[in-house]
C-alpha cells in the first residue's frame, strides 16, 4: 500500500500553522520531506505521524532543546 502524500497546507491544517511555517521547518530540515520530479514538496502521512509521536510533550524520547535568541541592539549611539 502507497503512503498517502500530504501537501504543505493540508499538513498546515492538521498542525494548526501555516503553509509558510510547514514549508521553513521543511527547508531547516526539521520536518521530513519529498521532493517530487517536477519540485512539488510532499510530506508522507505515516512519517509525519512518526514525526509529531517524536515530539509528544508526553514521549520519554523527547529531546530537550534549549532556544538560544540573539538581540540585536537597536538603541541609537549604542557601542558595538
């Protein structure tokens, strides 16, 4: 049996983001997907549903992450 192929909106609707996000986390390389022949991204429905138990807040395989944020200084005559 063919795994069904999810196109980024439809994986946006099921994840509750926008197509926009689903397509950056796939150029980061954090959600997995297909690039088919013609350039069409396509996301397997059984990975992607490996891929969201991966990161259950309830798995005990669940890395944890830490987020590291850079602020630029935005204030006027600030020494760089």
């Amino acid at each position: 049996m063919t795994p069904r192929l999810l196109t980024a909106r439809q994986v946006a609707g099921q994840l509750g983001f926008s197509p926009e996000t689903v397509l950056r986390w796939t150029r980061c390389g954090e959600l997995p997907a297909i690039k088919l022949p013609g350039g069409a991204i396509r996301y397997r429905e059984d990975v992607l549903d490996e891929w969201l138990s991966s990161r259950s807040a309830t798995s005990p395989a669940t890395p944890t992450a830490t987020l590291h944020v850079t602020v630029p200084n935005t204030r006027q005559g600030a020494e760089r």
